[in-house]
C-alpha cells in the first residue's frame, strides 16, 4: 500500500491514540474530531483504519528485536541489547515504550471499533473490512505486549480520564489471548482473501495474514491444535505460496531486496504483511530507512553482526550437523553448506559496498574477501567478523537514509513453520508434513530434504524443527521470542561470540589479533563480541512492567517474577 493518507488522517495518528500513562492525559478530549461531519464517507473510514500500520514499527522492528536476541545484535551496546542481556533496571525508558506505544495503536483500533457504525453512507463491506483489520491490528499489539509482559490490562474501549479502565489492574494473559483469537476467528473472513502484490494496496490485511497472526498466537501459547488448524486454512490459499524464480542462488536473497520486495513484484506471492516505505507518501512525503547502510556502512562499524552461533546453525549441503573443526580457514567456513548461509551472511568473493575490507592485499573495495577488524573509517568494521547479507540493497548503501525496501513482517514461510511445529508438539509428524513444510523451504534454495528417517546423527525431529526455524527466519525479528518460548533463555545468558581465530591469517589483517578480545571454548579460541550477559529464571522470561506505568497505575502491581 502506497498508504495515501488525507492529511486529516495523519493528524488522527496523533489524536487517535490513548494509554494508561501520563500521556493520556495530553491526549484529552477524545471528542475534538469525532462530530457528526467526520464519519461520513468511506474515505474518513479509511483514514482512521490507515493509523493502524504503524504498530508494525518498520525497521524499528529489528533494532528491538534482533538487539534482544543472540543472532545478530547490534555490535554497540543499545538499550535494547542490554534488556536481552538481563541487565537493565524497571526504569529502563525503552520497555516503557513498548508498552506505551503498543497502548497508543490499541486506542486507535478501539476507536474504529466505538464509532465505524456511524459511517451510515458506507457500504457494510466497508466498514466491517476496516473492522477486521482493527481486531487484527489489536490482536497483534496484544500478542506483543502478552509476549514481553504476560499478563497486561486487557482494554477495548475509548478512555476518558474519568474511566475506570484508567487505573485497571492486569489481565491473564490467557483471557486475553482467548478474546483475541476469538475476535480474529469470528472477524478475519470480512477481509480481501488477496492482497496484490505491487498495488497500491499491498500493505492492507488479507485473511491469510490474518490466519498466519492466528497460527503464531496459537503457537506462542501452546494451543497446538489450534495452531495446526489456522496454519492449514492459510496454506489451503490459492493466492499465497513461497517466492521462486527458478535460481536457488539467489531467490532467498532477493526476496528481502529490491528485486522480490512485494510493494513493487507483483510476482511475490510470500509476503503477507509489511512495513511498506514509499518516496512518494502524499506531496512531498517521503519515508525511508538506513538498514542496508547500517549494515554496510562504508565508514564505521556494522550495526548488526551474525555470532558464532548463527553461524554454526546452518548444516552442511548434506544436510548433516557442521563441524567447526573442519573448516580451516575463513573461506572455508562458508563451503558445502545450507545454501541460505550464503544468501543471508556474507561470504568472500561476493560484491559489496562497504568500502575497504581487512584483507590489505585486496585491491578491489568493490569485492569482500576478508572482514575488517579494526575502525579505519574506511570500510565496514564487523565486531563479530561476519556481516549481515540478508535485507542489504547494495544501491542504498552510499547515501544515508535512502533505503525504502519493505520490512517483512509476516511471511508465508512461517506460516509453514508454524505449522511443522505445532504437529510435532502434538507427535504426529508425517514425512508428508515434511515435504509440504521444511522440504519446500529447502527446494527452493536447492538444500536437501529432511527425512524422518535420517535425520543428521547427534540431533531429534524436534531440534532440527527448531533449526529450520532459525534459518529460515534469521535477522526477522522471531529469535528472541522463540528463546523465550522454548524455555532456551539461558541461550541469551551466554557470551556473544564471533569468528575463531585460528580461520584469521594475520598477514592479511591490518589489525593485530592479539589486540582483540578472545575466548577459549573447548580449546579454541572466539573472539568477544559482548560478555556480562545474565539469564535468571524465572526473572528474564518475562520484561518487568515498567516502572513509570507502575508508579502511575499501582494496580499494575505485583510485579512480574523475579522483579521487585
């Protein structure tokens, strides 16, 4: 969706929205556009439904998320990596935003849902479309806030400083995600069943996205069941399916660059939700990121670095379980393996834009052979010795800000992995779930097959179910939770380690690697991306609830396990 708001809708954005927080009180009277001359046309429904998409937070969505998780953090100690290392304080001010922010879109939906009735000159479609894009868009605000916080104040109505629900005390997060799943069940068919694909539309709720925010909920909480159920209704879509061109070489690549983004292929029939940013939003508009620039930036440090663990995820081209110890050099960590490490990390001998490397015999900057592990201000510093290929558009890379590419949010291969997962929690897999899940995802980077009868030697159904998911859906935002609901938090307790350094030949480096941080594990030595990390359970399984939201509403108290 080229999201062509009025310029009255841009100013709702910023009165539509209601919080149980000092804000809320700036935010009074809610009544100031809601006269009888606003609900008149399909375009005032529209306007307000179009407030919506911001709780999708864009590339916003990776700075706090990936930050949090141990795949690919941001090198530079942030706010949010500090949260997901366990050592931050209630009064950290970036889990009060979450918390804030996600309070500000659930007013906005609660006010489509008061008053969408009294748009009497619109169709019912109409008005009960935008409807459901209000339940998914609540939905999906609570499922974040349940995720992060637990149990939360369940609140559906508009507030005034006079309402109860002001100073309401949290509900389990059980009944909230029965209400929500509920809303999304009974609502979701009132959606487009398709979305197209670089229209102006793309960008709007489509009742498969519905359905795969439904096979996600389900499975966050442990409703397998349901979980198998929402994830089949979205797989029986004719309209939706994974993005192939016939090239397993690159297609995984390009579908997170400017070649497969959905906002402008029509032929990307994968994408069923995203954050779309557009150059050309209204007169003189103009919305873009700076994620291909931060992760090549030509003179500074990368932003987003893979670790040790990432890089030990991915199996071999065999698919058995990769040994570290038979790689002997740099290069040779990217041989025979999973054909997504390749299309997501990048590897020596690929194009790129950031500038010198660290291979001071390498005298083509517009090749990578070699990571640089020193700031020389002129080329990309990687603090890990690896660098993010997945989301980079090379052609953005040279100008700050210039990035518009979609951020994916929700794709048809999770509603894949959704489903493979739930079964297995349940224990029937089939070979035949295989094939239609994990094997189509493998077919299209020409990986192969995962057989339930030769699974890699060492590993389980289960752990390579896991794995899949962590490859397939690396540097999307899905780690952290998927840590967190595994019971794996002590993962995020763990140094965060990169390269070994018996891979680096010093006489290519132009920094000394005795001038850098190391780690023995097992004999070896890793070099430290970040140490002093923490993981107590039950304390870290779930955000504290801030502590600002606390101090004004004490009914938000007792306080999350672990935190005081």
């Amino acid at each position: 969706m080229n999201m062509k708001n009025k310029a009255y809708a841009l100013l709702l954005a910023g009165v539509l929205a209601v919080s149980c927080n000092d804000a809320f009180l700036d935010r009074y009277p809610m009544d100031q556009i809601t006269d009888e001359n606003f609900w008149q046309t399909e375009e005032h429904v529209k306007s307000v439904a179009n407030t919506f998409t911001a709780s999708l937070r864009g590339k916003y969505w990776l700075n706090m998320t990936e930050a949090m998780a141990d795949s690919a953090p941001w090198a530079v100690t942030t706010a949010f990596r500090t949260i997901g290392g366990g050592n931050y304080a209630t009064d950290i001010s970036q889990i009060n935003t979450i918390w804030d922010e996600s309070y500000t879109y659930i007013g906005r939906t609660n006010y489509y849902l008061a008053n969408y009735q009294r748009a009497v000159n619109v169709s019912d479609e109409v008005k009960e479309r935008y409807a459901a894009e209000a339940y998914f868009y609540r939905a999906y605000n609570y499922w974040l806030l349940t995720s992060y916080f637990g149990d939360v104040p369940y609140i559906t109505d508009v507030l005034s400083v006079d309402s109860p629900d002001v100073y309401r005390g949290r509900d389990k997060r059980a009944d909230i995600i029965d209400a929500i799943t509920r809303d999304l069940e009974e609502h979701y068919k009132a959606l487009p069943e398709y979305i197209e694909a670089g229209s102006d539309e793309f960008g709007r709720v489509s009742q498969t996205a519905a359905l795969a925010l439904l096979s996600r909920i389900y499975l966050y909480n442990e409703r397998w069941d349901d979980a198998v159920s929402a994830a089949e209704r979205a797989m029986a879509s004719p309209y939706y399916a994974l993005y192939k061109t016939g090239n397993p070489d690159v297609d995984y690549r390009n579908l997170f660059n400017y070649t497969g983004r959905a906002s402008r292929n029509a032929n990307n029939h994968e994408t069923l939700l995203a954050f779309v940013y557009n150059y050309n939003l209204g007169e003189d508009a103009r919305t873009s990121h700076n994620l291909s620039r931060e992760i090549w930036v030509p003179n500074d440090y990368s932003r987003f670095v893979p670790t040790k663990s990432t890089i030990e995820s991915y199996l071999t081209d065999t698919g058995e379980i990769w040994n570290p110890d038979s790689a002997k050099s740099y290069e040779e960590v990217f041989e025979h393996r999973d054909p997504r490490m390749k299309q997501s990390i990048l590897a020596p001998g690929t194009p790129w834009e950031g500038g010198v490397d660290g291979n001071i015999d390498n005298d083509n900057p517009g090749l990578f052979t070699y990571p640089l592990m020193v700031n020389m201000r002129t080329g990309c510093m990687t603090y890990s010795g690896y660098y993010l290929l997945k989301y980079v558009e090379p052609s953005t890379v040279s100008s700050v800000g210039h990035d518009d590419n979609d951020i994916i949010l929700i794709r048809y291969a999770e509603v894949l992995l959704n489903y493979i997962e739930a079964k297995e929690r349940l224990g029937n897999v089939t070979q035949d779930d295989l094939d239609r899940t994990i094997n189509q995802l493998r077919d299209r980077v020409g990986m192969v097959h995962l057989e339930l009868g030769k699974l890699p030697a060492g590993s389980d159904l289960r752990t390579e179910i896991r794995r899949e998911r962590r490859v397939e859906l690396f540097f999307e935002g899905h780690r952290y939770f998927d840590l967190i609901r595994w019971k794996e938090g002590e993962r995020l307790g763990e140094d965060l380690l990169g390269v070994k350094r018996s891979w680096l030949d010093q006489s290519r480096l132009s920094v000394s690697l005795d001038d850098l941080t190391w780690k023995n594990v097992n004999g070896e030595e890793y070099l430290v991306i970040e140490t002093g990390r923490t993981f107590v359970d039950p304390k870290h399984y779930l955000l504290s609830v801030p502590f600002k939201q606390s101090q004004l509403n004490p009914n938000l108290l007792p306080n999350n396990p672990g935190w005081n």
